[in-house]
C-alpha cells in the first residue's frame, strides 16, 4: 500500500493495562558447541525466575501460554524446536505457538504475548525467543540468512544478504552522509560507543575498546560498511513474562507497564514505491517540506534510505503511549544497530531526528550515557547492552534482551545483574579493571526497537514505570 | 566434486505433477565430533544433499523471456485502481493495490534507454552456493515510468550514481534463473560479455 485508511491508521488499544513482570537472559556467544539451545533457554528462564525470587517451578504456576521466537529453523535441522523447548521448560500442556519475523523475531513473540494478556485470554505469558546459527560452515550459514530474502529473484544473486541491505547503506551515504569523512567518523563513533559500553556488560559477545581509526581501518565488508560497522553472529536466549495488573503485582512488587506495536514493509527493497512520510508526534509537513532541497536525491520517500516499518511501529506505539517527543519523553533506549548506518537511519525513523539529521543525536552527545561535550548526562542514551554490534544478535532472542536490558534500567536494577563478580565467573569472561555502572539515574520510561533485515517487519516496545504513564488507560 | 551426467537429478511436469528423474541426494554418512582438549563426544555432523523445485507460476514470462534477450515487467490496466497505470519491475504476477491480475509487458526497449543505477554495492564476499564471479557489483536500477526499482549484478564497468547501463541477457546457455539477467555500463562492447551473454 502506499496510501492508508483511517482503519489502517487506528491507533492500536490494549483492551486492558499490560505489565512486564520480570525478564531474563543468557550468555551470549559466537557458538556453544558443547551446550544444546534448551540449556540457553532454561538460563533465560531461570534467570527470570531468579529476579523475582521464584524458583522457576513457581514461576511456571502463573503462566497461561506461550510465544516463542526462533526465526531460522533451517539452522538448526528441526522444525518445531519450539515444541522441543516447550517440553524441556515443562510448559506442556499449556498453548503454545513460535513466531517468526526475521531479526525482529524477539520483538514480534512480545508482541503477540502482549495482545493476549491485553484482550484477556492470558493473564500471565510467557515470551521467550533464542537463536544458533553456529551450527553450519559459515559459508552455508550465508547462503540460509540469504534464504529470508526473495528465493527467485535475490538469493541466486550472490547468496549473501549483505549485498542486498548494504545498497540501501550506500544510498544513505551519499545521500544523506554526502560522502564526508565527518559522516564516516560519526559512523564510526558508534561501532566504539556500543563496543564501549558491552565491556561493562556480562553477557555480551564483542565488548572492545577501540578507537574510530580501528573501526575505519577495519576490512571492507560492503563498501562504505567495514568488519567493525557491523553487528554480530550470535547464539543465546532472552525471556520477558507479561501480566494483567493483579497477577503481575502476584509475581512483584514493582511490575513496569508495557505497549507495542509494529509495522511492516516489502521483503524485496526492489518493491518499495513512493508515498508521504506518515508524520510522527514531534513533526509537521513542514519539517520536510524543504528536504529534497537540502539533500539532493532525497525525493522518494522512503528509497532507499528510510524504514517505513520502523516509522509506523513508532507511529502506532508512542500514539499507544502518549509519547509526544521521544527525547524529552523517554530516558534510554534500545536500537536495532544491524550496521552503524542503519543505527543512524533508524534515528530518524522514530524520530529521535527529523529524516536526513540522524547524524546529529551521536554528535550532539545525546546518545551517550555522558555527554562527551558536556559531560552531563545524555538525553536519551542508547544501546547501553552493547546493542547488536557489542553485545549480541542471537536474532529471536536479540528484541527480548533489548526490552529486558531497558527494564533493568527502569526497574534501577542493572548493576544487578551487570556487575556482580560471580556472574563474569561463571561466564568465563574477565571484568574489566575499569568496570563501571551504566545505569540510567531515575529512569522511567524506555524504548526498544526490534527490526528485520530490509525492514520487513519492525517492533516498537515501550516500558513505563506505572507511576510515570503519560496517557490515561 | 561436480556430479556426473547420470548423477543429475532431472524434472517434468506432466499430468499436472512433478516427475523427477535421476539421482538427487548422495548419501554421506555422518562423523562425530569431538573436543580436542577434553576427548569428550561434543555431537555429530548431518551431511546433505538436497534438491529444491520452485514453481516460477504467473512470474514465468520474466524468466522464460530472459533466455530470449526479452526483459518482461507487468502493469495494472484496472481502470478502477487508484494506482492504474503503474509498472512492475520486478514482475509482479497481481497489482499489490486493487488485487487484478496485471498486464504482462515487454519492457527490453525500455530498459535499454533508461536504466540507470539508483543504488550498488562491492563484496567480495558470497555464500554457498553462489554461482557469480567475485567481487559481486551489487546495482540497483531505475527505469523511467517504473515504480520500482530492479536489483541486478554489473557484468561489467564500474558502478556509479545515475550512471547509464544497458541489459544483457544469458541466451546462449539460459540457466533461466535471475542471473541470466545482468547489466553492463553504455559503452560496452559485445566481446566484453560474460560467456554466454548477448546484448
Ligand atoms: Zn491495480
């Protein structure tokens, strides 16, 4: 479609509040060759169990049904490995059911776990969504990822779904990043801040301090894209349990309110047609009316260079929510940093910046728990997990640690689970001499965006401390 | 090692049912796999061979035409679409507003006076299977009165913003996939093609 109806543009209504109850998380790695996913999964679980001082056969009492995000069966040679999960968490007899959006699986299976508290089916589920792509040879392992892009018409093309996202890089680049070495270095900043920041992170995959030369003198992936712009492979699992309002309280004492919503867009980026930008909250017509003028080639909208999904996700979500400006509304967020660029061009999606501005959250210092400038708190930090690119893309379980990683934040809870020396033990993995907190002071209200690929499917999630709402039920 | 002639595996349809013929998975037994520091059993390995048939159906036209030199696309001609008139490249067998099966069209003169690059990419990197020389020039081509936007491979020159190219097609060995279908920069001359290719 490239036009919309009033019915289409509805603003989605939760039937009844939603609760995030408690979350949970894996380790994250490259590959576990010597442990099977259901040991994953029940670390995630177990660790949700754990946050709220249950043991996992308490917490199980409250669950109604099941989501389960995997996205790539083919990996792992076994359909229904959610049936196999199920069974080995004990859930069985319990409805269950797997969903699969590509990297926006995580968000997707919070997504569909909400709706059923929401329209009362459910009064407690279960979302909970893993990944392992590190059973195949790595070259079989691209030609699978290129299987989520169009069979006929792009797979043959290579078998390498980075040629087929990296020219909508390419186009933002030019466009937008006219090519300056001030754009390649903000580029670059990220890739050192998300690495940055998953040193203080236990689970994360890829932590690194590295400077904006390491990543600019990185080997060339997909030109202007490097080794270091991009976002990890990854195995591991994450959990969130969702209420209505009494059995959350049931489970916690300080359960967060939870809205979502989501958005799609062409699985081919051939097929995307020209159409208005659907304006958010904090825009007008007239933030765009000279765009094209500004950034010559910037006339079709949304080319190459925007997500229409992640736009109506934050479209539909902070209408949910009542967010009128994001940065002023919210105090951390979770981005889906596939590649540095993509970082940047999701900025403006939801509206972080106006479309073709995204550069300027990471100059200005906003994105950072410290402003580098100012060295006063950031106004809205971002990916303090370490995102995709420091912590991990274990694609089905990558949306859940995002939603669990801003939970923590609001919940005034991530030392918690970031700092203490047995969990880095038990990990196998050294703290940092320097490790400091990274927890957002006095933090009510996040983000965290969940997104596939080109774009075809992308998730708004949006959690609230329940005393800080912005909207009336 | 490549399969022999009588290791192929073949395929009809006739009486509205695929008909395979010929060998279509070797068998390769499996091998465990174990830790070098411990001895310990880690798993095994599941070796494969596997063939897929994907029906072209209502897209068939593209692919048959492209051994044929021919560039096929399809419109909406629904005089009630909002989007009437729309052309699709890649072809798309039904109009994706008004749900009416589309036009089918032959588009080769088209492209070959107005395509140009919109967007591209370099890698030198490919997955299995991949059967295109390396590195892969990624492009993506705009066509005047086309709403979309076509990705392909530059066969040959270097790929450039709005920089002209011109079809080429595989019509000598048609592998009727879309690499039969590639592009190469104005200028280029017949004995630049890849094997197989004409103009
Ligand atoms: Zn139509």
């Amino acid at each position: 479609m490239i036009k919309f109806s009033d019915k289409q543009l509805k603003i989605p209504k939760l039937m009844r509040p939603v609760y995030l109850a408690t979350v949970g998380m894996s380790k994250f790695d490259r590959a576990f060759p010597e442990t099977r996913t259901e040991e994953l999964c029940i670390q995630a679980f177990t660790a949700a169990a754990d946050f709220v001082n249950m043991t996992p056969s308490e917490l199980k009492q409250y669950i109604h049904t099941c989501y389960y995000g995997h996205f790539a069966d083919h990996f792992g040679d076994q359909l229904l490995g959610e049936s196999v999960i199920h069974d080995r968490l004990g859930l069985d007899p319990l409805g269950n059911i797997g969903v699969k959006t590509g990297g926006a699986t995580g968000g997707s299976t919070m997504w569909e776990a909400v709706k059923a508290v929401a329209s009362g089916y459910s009064d407690c589920t279960l979302a909970l969504g893993w990944e392992r792509m590190d059973e195949v040879p790595t070259d079989e392992g691209n030609h699978l990822i290129s299987a989520a892009a169009d069979k006929d018409w792009e797979t043959p093309l290579g078998h390498i779904y980075t040629g087929y996202y990296a020219v909508m890089a390419q186009r933002y680049w030019k466009i937008f990043g006219k090519e300056e070495d001030s754009f390649r270095d903000t580029m670059a900043e990220i890739a050192v801040k998300n690495r940055g920041y998953a040193r203080m992170n236990p689970h994360a995959q890829a932590p690194m301090k590295i400077t904006i030369e390491d990543v600019k003198n990185s080997p060339i992936v997909a030109y202007p894209l490097r080794a270091l712009d991009c976002c990890l492979m990854s195995v591991g699992s994450a959990c969130g349990i969702v209420c209505d309002e009494k059995t959350a309280y049931e489970i916690t004492d300080n359960p967060l309110r939870i809205y979502i919503a989501a958005g799609s867009h062409t699985l081919r980026v051939a097929d995307r047609r020209n159409m208005t930008i659907p304006l958010l909250p904090n825009e007008t017509p007239d933030t765009y009316k000279d765009l094209a003028k500004r950034f010559p080639g910037s006339d079709r909208y949304p080319g190459f260079t925007g997500f229409l999904a992640a736009r109506m996700a934050a479209y539909y979500a902070y209408r949910m929510a009542g967010i009128k400006d994001p940065i002023e509304d919210l105090d951390v967020i979770e981005l889906h940093d596939a590649f540095t660029i993509s970082d940047i061009q999701s900025y403006e999606d939801v509206g972080l910046r106006p479309y073709g501005e995204g550069r300027d959250y990471i100059e200005s210092g906003d994105a950072y728990l410290t402003n580098p400038q100012t060295k006063k708190p950031g106004k809205l930090p971002s990916n303090l997990s370490g995102g995709l690119i420091g912590c991990m893309h274990a694609v089905g379980a990558t949306g859940l640690m995002q939603i669990a990683e801003i939970g923590y934040h609001i919940w005034n809870r991530w030392d918690e689970i970031h700092e203490p020396q047995e969990k880095w033990d038990v990990f196998g993995r050294k703290k940092p001499d320097d490790w400091t907190s990274l927890q957002v002071k006095g933090a009510k209200r996040g983000l965290a965006i969940s997104h596939a690929g080109v774009g075809s499917h992308v998730t708004a999630a949006i959690l609230m401390h329940p005393n800080n709402l912005l909207k009336e039920d | 090692m490549p399969k022999t002639e009588n290791e192929k595996g073949f395929v009809d349809v006739a009486n509205g049912r695929y008909k395979p013929k010929g060998v279509f998975h070797i068998p390769e037994a499996n091998q465990p796999i174990f830790n070098k520091d411990t001895g310990k059993l880690a798993g095994i390995t599941n070796p494969r061979d596997m063939t897929y048939m994907h029906s072209y159906g209502g897209e068939a036209p593209f692919f048959e035409g492209l051994g044929k030199g021919k560039l096929m696309a399809t419109r909406c001609d629904n005089e009630k679409c909002d989007t009437k008139g729309s052309i699709y490249q890649p072809f798309r067998i039904y109009c994706p507003d008004c749900l009416r099966k589309n036009t089918v069209i032959d588009m080769t003169d088209l492209a070959k006076t107005t395509a140009k690059i919109h967007s591209y990419i370099i890698t030198h990197r490919s997955g299995a299977f991949n059967s295109l020389p390396k590195p892969i020039k990624f492009i993506n081509i705009e066509f005047e009165g086309v709403v979309t936007i076509l990705m392909s491979v530059l066969a040959v020159g270097e790929p450039e913003f709005d920089k002209k190219v011109l079809p080429i097609f595989n019509t000598k060995s048609p592998t009727y996939t879309i690499t039969d279908l590639r592009f190469v920069v104005e200028g280029t001359s017949e004995s630049e093609l890849p094997e197989g290719f004409t103009f």
